[in-house]
C-alpha cells in the first residue's frame, strides 16, 4: 500500500530520518558524508528549503528542514 501524500505547505517543518540497515553504518568515510551535504546542498536550493536541525550518529541520521515554498 502506498504512503499517503505529504501536504507541503509554505512554512512547513518536516523531519527526515535514515537508518542503516541490520546496524550498519550510514557512511563510509568522511568524503561519503560530504557527498551527503553537497547533495542536500542543491536539494535545498532546487525546492526553496532551509535545513533548521542537523544530527548524526553512526549509524542514524535526521534532518529539519521549513520548506518556504515554490520558488
């Protein structure tokens, strides 16, 4: 069964989360987690985001971003 649809609105503040598989890591070495930032980079800037929160364990990662809408 499908998801249901996330309403975006101007202002919105949604959380995303990733998890490693079976415990593993998320990252292999810090130029993977920079490819990680340079594609968040441009993510925010094609959508209008702005990321409010960041954090980061081994192997869990979660973001905050207020989408400010279309551009």
């Amino acid at each position: 069964m499908a998801r249901k649809l996330r309403i975006q609105y101007p202002g919105a503040i949604y959380h995303v989360m990733n998890r490693g598989d079976r415990r593993e890591a998320l990252f292999e070495d810090d130029p993977d987690r920079g490819r990680l930032l340079e594609t968040l980079t441009e993510a925010c800037e094609r959508t209008n985001a702005v990321p409010t929160a960041r954090g980061r364990r081994c192997r869990l990662k979660f973001l905050s971003f207020n989408w400010k809408g279309v551009a």
